[in-house]
C-alpha cells in the first residue's frame, strides 16, 4: 500500500495501538497537548478507536541514550497526571506520576538503549488524554535536497546521510524520502545506495503550486498490527513548486531572505524550517542538518501570523554584520532569523531559547570547562545569555539558552583552569651556636681525650702503687 492511504494508515495504525489500552467509553476527545523538545513533522491526521480521538502532527526524534523532554498542558482543573513510556508491545518502560501547575508540567524521561518506535501516554484522574509516537535511533540522519524550488512535474532528488558514533554507516533496513503536504502523503521512495552512509531518492513533484515537506525514514520489517515500525527519522525541510511565471517573484518572497545580509562566502551551511504560528502557540523549529549546531529554535507565539520560517546560518568565521568577536575561545558563529526582518519582538513572541550542542573532540582538544560553555547575542555588543548544559550522547555535549531576541550569536568557552600545586623543599635547621659537624676533626679529638684518659688514670695508679709501697 503506497501513497497517501499508506502514510496516513501508518500513522494511524500506531494511534491504535497506543489507543488499544483505553477502556470502553462514551466518545472522548483526547485534548492534551504533548509538546517535545526533539520532533519531526508528518503528515497530519486525526485517529479514532473505541470513542477516543486524537490529533497526530509530529513525531518525536531521538538518538538512543538521548533523554526525551515533553511538557504537557491539560485541563487546568486536574492537579495531576501519569505519564507513561511504552514500547510497540505496549510493554511500560517507565512511568511518573508528575503534578501540575495550572495544568502544565515538563517531564525528562530517561533515555532508551533499544532502538524502536515508542509510544508517550498521558492519563489523568485515570482516564487517557494523549500519546504521542516517539522513534528512537542509533542512527545521526540529514535529509538534503538538492532544489528548494522546482516547476510542477520536475524531479526532486533528495540525499540522505545515516551514519553512527560520528562514522557514516548504512542501517540494515530500508531508508525511504518521503514527500508531503498538510495530511496529504504525496510519494514516499526507496532511496538507492550511493556510497557509505550515503543515499538518494528522485521524487516526481507535484503539478500544484505549494510548498511540500521532505522527510526520510529508516523502515523495518518489523509490523505491530500492520504498522512498520521505524528506526529512524529526520526532516528536509521545504520545498516549493512554482510557475514559470511565479517563480522569479517566489524567489524573492521568503519570509528570511529579506533581512539576510550576511557576506555568501562566509556562509558553511543554512538550514530553513517553516512552522504555524498561532494566538498563544508554542513553536518549535527543528534543525537536523549534520553542520548544523542548532538544533532548535523555541518560542511562543503570540499573534496569530500564520506560516513562519527559522533559518539558521553556521558561518565560517565571524559574522559579517558584527564588529567585534566575543570573549572566550570561539566554537561557532552563528546567524538565526525568525519571520521577516523585525517580526520577532516582544510583541509577537514570547519565551524564545536555542538549543545547540558541541562536539566533544574540540571541548577535549581545546581543554574547555564544560560549565564555561555559553552561547553569546550580539546586539550593539556581546552578551552572554542564561545557557543550561541539558544532556550528551557519544558525539555532543547539548546545551539550551535563553535568547530574547535574534541576530548573531556565537557558542563560547574558556579553558579549565589550571591547579598548580607547589611543594615546599623540606627545611633543614641549623642552631647557629652550634657549628656544623666536621666528622673526621671530630673522630681525632675523641681519640686524644681518650689517649688522655688513659694516661691519667695510669699515672693514677702507679702514684697509689708507689704510696702503698712506701708505706709498707
């Protein structure tokens, strides 16, 4: 089954088999949101079982060992929630029951060093309010393709990179490109081997203007009622089919490309990703590109601007549009632009923070304090923002800051401070009345007292011999 039944089934199927554990029940809407820090879009869907629905946008991407962080809104009169992790045997792994602040609350579940597909289920007051799928990889993944704008009918190729422990390496199951747009599964292709790690899909886009969505996935074999299970995902990001006649006025209508002066040559890699922005709307941009440092983008939007795009520019060296470097040994410079040239104020967004990580072997090769590590805005000046070491994996070091605004940043560090330890040479007291023994001037003087000695005493007896003598 291929197309846009099959995608849509898949994700369903997986939404029964998370739903398969709620009780009997008179229709109830599943209405938590499950909001997570790592997360790949899919194809939108809304599933049913037994009564329970439940909406499906994204999935949650994680590499194994990678701790999963999910906040979690429900109705504000429950004071509390349990929070469950459950393998595609629906056998739990783990389990919190966790309070709430005014039915909110976030929730750090530990890494898992099985790769598969999990299932998060939330209950409250014992009755189910939400699950969201959850892929958990051994695989580090990066979807490219070649074009981000293409005529209607043209050939997309899409490129995808596996590779494990910072060593490109091919899964043993099926790695996939996927084309798609809102609920709609425009194609899904088995991606040909081109080398080690590295694989290619040509996807025949659509004759309909719009924007599209690229994703890859590694697929098993593996069915749990008759859902794949899969062991990888990772997003592309978007691209766009245009007219002939649209396609010189799209160029110049991207919602970043009005504000990004930054010099071309200085530019190593740059990743978009587009999100809805809604009234009140937590938005999460997700990077997944392997140069890419960013790897997300969070705030709250508060305005309802509908489509909204991130996109981030790791540079070669300093920034172009900045004066000064920071202090601090420099890991990266970055750019990070969200929505047109002065959207993202106070005004409009609300609680924004990047996370990035670090590769170990430069923190190990420049000797950097992981604790000094922060990630600094430049804004009429350097400014080193709140940054919070949140986990690691064989390869990263992952931290989160907070940023209340963006421009150009740079990731920083200092060494570890040396401890010098000074060991004092042990002092050797000489009492100054006393003058230093001479060994061989000593053995000569006690030889004579003794020679002295015995002569004395000698004499001694021979004046009392001589005495005795006498008087006898």
């Amino acid at each position: 089954m291929e197309g846009e039944e099959a995608m849509n089934f898949r994700f369903a199927c997986i939404f029964l088999l998370l739903l398969s554990i709620f009780p009997q029940s008179s229709a109830v809407v599943l209405d938590s949101t499950i909001i997570l820090d790592q997360y790949v879009d899919v194809p939108d869907a809304t599933v049913s079982y037994d009564g329970y629905v439940c909406d499906i946008d994204n999935v949650g991407s994680y590499l194994v060992g990678q701790n999963i962080q999910a906040t979690i809104e429900v109705d504000p009169s429950y004071s509390s929630i349990k929070v469950q992790l459950v393998d595609m045997d629906m056998n739990q792994v783990w389990v919190q029951n966790t309070l709430l602040s005014n039915g909110k609350a976030t929730v750090t579940i530990p890494g898992q060093s099985v790769p598969s597909t999990y299932g998060i289920v939330v209950l409250s007051s014992g009755e189910y309010k939400g699950a969201k799928p959850i892929v958990i990889s051994e695989y580090v993944m990066t979807v490219t393709p070649d074009k981000t704008q293409l005529k209607p009918g043209e050939t997309l190729r899409v490129t995808i990179t596996t590779s494990k422990n910072g060593v490109p390496a091919d899964p043993l199951d099926q790695v996939k490109g996927i084309l798609f747009q809102g609920s709609s599964n425009i194609a899904e292709v088995s991606a040909t081997k081109f080398g080690t790690g590295i694989y290619k899909a040509d996807i025949g886009m659509p004759a309909i203007p719009g924007t599209y969505y690229v994703n890859g996935i590694i697929a098993t074999n593996d069915y749990v009622i008759g859902y794949p299970e899969s062991v990888g995902i990772a997003a592309g990001g978007n691209v766009k089919v245009v007219t002939a006649s649209s396609s010189s006025s799209s160029s110049s209508s991207s919602s970043v490309s009005s504000f990004t002066e930054e010099d071309f040559d200085n530019i190593l890699m740059r990743e978009i990703d587009r999100k809805y922005t809604g009234v009140d709307k937590p938005v999460s941009h997700h990077f997944e590109k392997l140069d890419n440092i960013i790897t997300y983008v969070n705030f709250t939007s508060l305005m309802n601007y509908g489509d909204i795009d991130t996109m981030v520019e790791v540079l070669k060296g300093r920034s172009t549009l900045v004066d000064s470097s920071p202090s601090g040994i420099v890991y990266r410079h970055v750019n990070i632009w969200v929505g047109n040239a002065g959207w993202a104020t106070e005004r409009t967004i609300a609680n924004a923070s990047i996370s990035f990580r670090v590769e170990k072997e430069w923190i190990s090769e420049k000797n950097i304090a992981e604790d000094s590590i922060r990630l600094s805005r430049f804004d009429n000046g350097w400014e080193q923002l709140p940054t919070l070491q949140t986990g690691d994996d064989y390869t990263y070091v992952y931290f989160r800051a907070e940023a209340p605004g963006f421009s150009s940043f740079a990731v920083t560090g200092s060494e570890k401070k040396q401890v010098v330890v000074t060991t004092q040479p042990t002092a050797i007291v000489v009492n100054s009345a006393t003058p230093p023994i001479d060994d061989d001037n000593t053995r000569m003087k006690g030889f004579g007292l003794t020679l002295a000695l015995l002569a004395f005493i000698t004499c001694s007896i021979i004046v009392m011999v001589f005495q005795r003598t006498k008087k006898i």
